[in-house]
C-alpha cells in the first residue's frame, strides 16, 4: 500500500502449461494472495488449463477483457505479431504494472516509463473510432491505459483534481486514479450510459451498499462517467491486493458458474464477517430488483489489507443492464430471475440474518432507494423517452418480486 516493491514470486511456462512459485522471503513476512487455489509454500504450482487460459485465477484478474484484449491484439498485430503465439504470460508482460490491484509483472512490455500527458476528449475520440470500427490506429496513450476489464471502451487514468481535461497514463504524486467510460452510439443506451451508471451508483449510495465514488465528465454534448479505483492508494502510489470472486475460485465469468450462494459462502468464509455477507445480501437484492442483470462473478471482488484480512471491495459495474430473456448472470439457485421466497429466505439464512424479519426490512430499504429512480434520473440530462422505459421495466421486475417484501 506504501508503494513499495516487493517481490511476490515467479510465473513460468513450458509444454505442462504455466506454473508460479512464491518467493520464500515473501511467505515469511506477507499472507497468501489467493487463499482459495494457493498454497502457501515455495513450491511449483501449476494453474488448471481453465477456464482462464491456463493462468492462475489471481494473476488471470490483472489482465483485461473486451476491450482491454482488442487494444492489445491490435498492438500485437502492428507489430507483426502472430495472435496464436501469443500466450498469457506475454499479456502480463504487456500489463507490466499498469493493471487493477496490487500485483504488477516485470519484465515490462513495451511501456512507456514517463508521464505522458493527453488530453481527455482525444482520448476518448480515438476510443470511439475503434469501438466503432472507424480505425486501427491506436494512441499510445489510450493503449497504456486500456488494462482494467469490461468490453465497453474505456481508459485507466490520473487525473489531477486541478485539471481535470489533462489525463496521465502515469501517475504524479497529487494525482487521483480513475476509470473513464466512453460512450458510442453502439452502446445499448449510446451517450446516456454514463448518465445511467451514475443514476444507479446513486440509488445504491442510498440504499447503503457502499458503491465507487464517481464523477461527470461533460464533453460537449455528452457525458462520460468516471469511477475513482477504490485500490489505488493517493500519495503513496501504492496499490491495493485485488482479487475478484471469479479469480478467486477459479470460475469462468463468461457462463454461469457461480451463484449467489456461492458468493455469498465464499464472503463469509474470506471475510470471516456477518456485516461482509449481508452487505453482499443486499446488493444481490439490488441488483435483483434493478435489472443490474450483467452480474458475473468478475463483477464482484474483495481486498486484501497487508494483515491478509479481506472484505468486499467497494460496488462497481451497477447500472441497468438487462440481459436476453432477461435472465441474470449471477443466478438464485437454478433461477435466473424471479426466485421464489423460500430461496431468498435460505439465501438471508446463509448470510447471517437472525430471522427473516431483518432480512426483510434490508430488502425494503434497498427497493425503497430503487423507487426513486425517476426522480433521481430527472436530475441528469437523460431523456424523459429512456426514464420513462426504465421505469416501466423497474416497475415490472417489482411486480415478479414484490412478495419478497411482502
């Protein structure tokens, strides 16, 4: 967290597949990374073939997805780089010390190593031509900062509170480290979607569920959102042990394979804490009943403190996001929407609730946060057309779970 390097350990890769060892001297002084799928021991470790392309969970958390991979894929190619020869470890090379959380890989690759200054607004232009499809070319800029995970364009930035245009792919010291979303007329919700985000961050600020901290960035006619990174540590350029549910069990985000039970075993079980497993309770009834439904388990993640306690990171990734047959990521059980009660009551029983009662009374302040969507939204420039959708579809997905509150 102080910004000090120490040497966590050695990542290799031969025909077997990619195996890491600890360094002695950091087992000797600091807890183990991944409590789950590491043993805490100097010997060789071999990661499974899946589901994250024969990477260990914890290491397969720092590289990005979507976007982060075509940014990179299109590098590899301007350099005449065959894809299929390209393997995990080079892709941490590539990320080199620019990823999410604490965890940073050497030697770098290709990385600029001064603090490069570009503007916001030609960063996100250029973003939006790819996205798009409207050009190859990639600034160099925007792919140092393309590390953090989602398929949406975005840019991993620092950001001084002075000037808040001149973005660094390289932090100074008085910077603030941020995740700005552009937005495209590709995207479902096209240049509303920062809008949303920050309507939905909004109503789970309210319902107490511990979300990013966030700002608006006008440009021109439209509005980017940028989420502050909770493991980033200001000052110190320090960085905070990330690891997200998938990582940590070794799971594929990309089909279901955790529910949330098993997120919510997993918290109590990490975080040896009732508060952690009914914070996450309640934003799984959040998500439930605001149509959060892009809700994979590589949207949910825990920090370490250098103790080696763990707890919930802060909320991100909250937004309206209904899926196809409008059926969650994340399922209740085998339901992917409308659980029945019994299921959330044994769900509230995992999470440490004493009686249904307190668990019900938690589940009404969340729906109460969601119910003022429409107010909340007339305070953004988003059309009255899409507030008017949402709520209609809101009102709906309260209609299929309103006897849980009952």
């Amino acid at each position: 967290m102080d910004g000090r390097k120490i040497r966590v350990g050695e990542l290799a890769e031969n025909k077997q597949g990619i195996f890491f060892a600890y360094d002695e001297n950091y087992l000797s002084n600091y807890p183990n990374l991944s409590p789950f799928k590491l043993e805490k021991t100097t010997a060789l470790q071999l990661a499974p073939v899946s589901p994250h392309d024969g990477l260990h969970g914890v290491f397969a958390d720092s590289l990005p997805d979507g976007w982060g991979l075509l940014l990179q894929d299109r590098f590899f190619e301007a350099n005449q780089l065959n894809l299929y020869q390209i393997s995990p470890l080079d892709r941490l090379a590539f990320v080199g010390d620019t990823g999410i959380g604490a965890l940073s890989f050497e030697p770098v690759n290709h990385q600029s190593q001064y603090e490069e200054e570009t503007n916001l607004f030609e960063l996100g232009r250029n973003a939006q031509q790819i996205f798009e499809g409207q050009t190859d070319e990639v600034l160099q800029t925007l792919l140092q900062a393309g590390s953090s995970g989602g398929a949406r364009p975005k840019a991993q930035i620092f950001i001084s509170e002075a000037n808040p245009q001149i973005c660094r792919t390289q932090s100074l010291p008085e910077d603030d480290a941020w995740i700005v979303k552009f937005t495209t007329k590709s995207l479902p919700l096209k240049h509303e979607e920062g809008l949303l985000e920050a309507v939905y961050l909004s109503m789970a600020q309210k319902a107490g569920l511990k979300p990013v901290k966030w700002q608006l960035l006008e440009q021109g006619q439209f509005y980017w959102i940028a989420v502050k990174r909770f493991d980033y540590v200001s000052g110190s350029l320090g960085r905070v042990h990330t690891h997200t549910l998938c990582g940590l069990l070794d799971a594929s985000y990309r089909m279901p394979s955790i529910d949330y039970f098993g997120l919510i075993k997993a918290t109590k079980v990490l975080c040896q804490s009732r508060v952690a497993s009914q914070l996450q309770f309640c934003r799984a009834m959040f998500n439930l009943f605001s149509l959060n439904q892009d809700d994979h388990s590589k949207n949910w993640s825990f920090v370490q403190d250098e103790q080696g306690e763990w707890q919930p990171s802060l909320a991100y990734d909250i937004t309206y996001s209904p899926l196809r047959h409008g059926q969650h990521s994340m399922g209740f059980r085998q339901y992917g929407k409308a659980p029945p009660l019994n299921i959330i009551q044994e769900l509230a029983e995992v999470a440490g609730f004493n009686h249904w009662n307190e668990a019900k009374i938690a589940i009404q302040e969340v729906v109460e946060s969601i119910a003022d969507f429409s107010e909340i939204a007339k305070t953004f420039p988003i059309t009255q057309q899409t507030v008017t959708k949402i709520q209609r579809h809101l009102d709906l997905a309260w209609q299929e779970n309103k006897l849980l509150c009952s």
